[in-house]
C-alpha cells in the first residue's frame, strides 16, 4: 500500500503508474490532535499531508492521470486521548469521500495515548469504537460502497508488551542538571 502526501509526489505517480497501481492520498485535516505542538501532525502548519483546501488540485491531478484512488489517509497526532479528534478527522473526510468513487478504506491514523504508569489517562478505545460506528451508521458512503475503516495502532500494542532494558554509561554532570547517557540507542 503508498500513501502519497504530497502534490508533486502525486503527480509523479499519476505520470508512471496512472490507473494501473491503486494509491491512498494523505490529506492533512487542519486539525490540532495530540498530546503536544511536537506531536501533533493534522494542524494546519503541519508539513505531513496534502491540506484538504486543495482538494480541487488533487481532483485534477486524479482526473488528468486516470488515478485509482483507493484509500484516503489522516493522522492527528500521537498520545490522543479525547476520541472525538477522531470524529472530527472523519466529519472532514465525509465532505471528501463523494469525489473518489474507487475509494475502499479510510485510514485515520493512529496516536492513542497509552499510560506509562498507573493511573496516567489513556484512549478508550471501545468508546472510540462506538463513536466511529456511530459517525459511519449517521454518514454512509454516498458512492454505495461499504468503506473498510483502518488505524495505525503501533505504539499501542506495544507500550504494554514490556520492558526497555538499559545501562547508564556516561554521568555528565552541569550546574543545572546532571544527564545520564544510556546504551539503548
């Protein structure tokens, strides 16, 4: 599977591959999500994805290149604990499905906040379940199409799954702080 996040990378796919090879479009939602600024990827200064202002670009590049379209792509950010960025990210991709007939899933990322001791919040992942069922049951796919649903789960099933296992090698020591240097990379 390509996620293409960029106009010109997507007009260099469209000149080789046209309808022959299926490709998803990264759109960046103008969207704030995340735990911080640093982790944060859907806001509107936010380098990663083609902003959905330029749909029209990305509808003539689709159109002069025959592009099969098959997955639209967002992501918010990292450590996202309140659901609803999520359904915010699917309310904008419902103004954008219509456009891509072709369309068979919809990719909303990842970024759910996992606690790193007890007691620190996390996301509540069947609330977030629910919450996309019920935007999917209230927006269906005009084209007619069931759409496939997708996240990006990484940190979150691994967090849990162990221990990082280190040794400090180096003390450094300055009147403000002391740093210690570790063997994990």
């Amino acid at each position: 599977r390509i996620n293409i996040d960029s106009l010109s990378n997507l007009e260099k796919f469209g000149k080789k591959y046209g309808h022959s090879y299926p490709v998803g479009i990264r759109l960046r939602p103008n969207i704030m999500g995340g735990g911080n600024l640093k982790v944060s990827t859907g806001h509107d200064k936010s380098k990663f994805g083609i902003p959905v202002d330029q749909l029209d670009k990305i509808l003539a590049l689709v159109s002069a290149h025959d592009l099969f379209i098959q997955n639209l792509h967002i992501h918010t950010g990292s450590d996202i604990k309140d659901v609803d960025i999520f359904v915010k990210g699917i309310d904008v991709l419902f103004d954008i499905i219509p456009h891509f007939t072709e369309l068979e899933s919809v990719d909303l990322g990842g970024g759910f906040k996992v606690p790193y001791k007890e007691g620190d919040p996390e996301t509540d992942i069947e609330l977030l379940a629910q919450k996309v069922a019920e935007a999917f049951a209230n927006h269906p796919n005009p084209n007619g199409k069931h759409l496939q649903v997708w996240f990006e789960p990484g940190k979150f099933l691994v967090s849990g799954a162990g221990y990082l296992v280190t040794e400090v090698n180096v003390l450094k020591e300055t009147a403000a702080t002391t740093f210690a240097g570790v063997n994990s990379g």
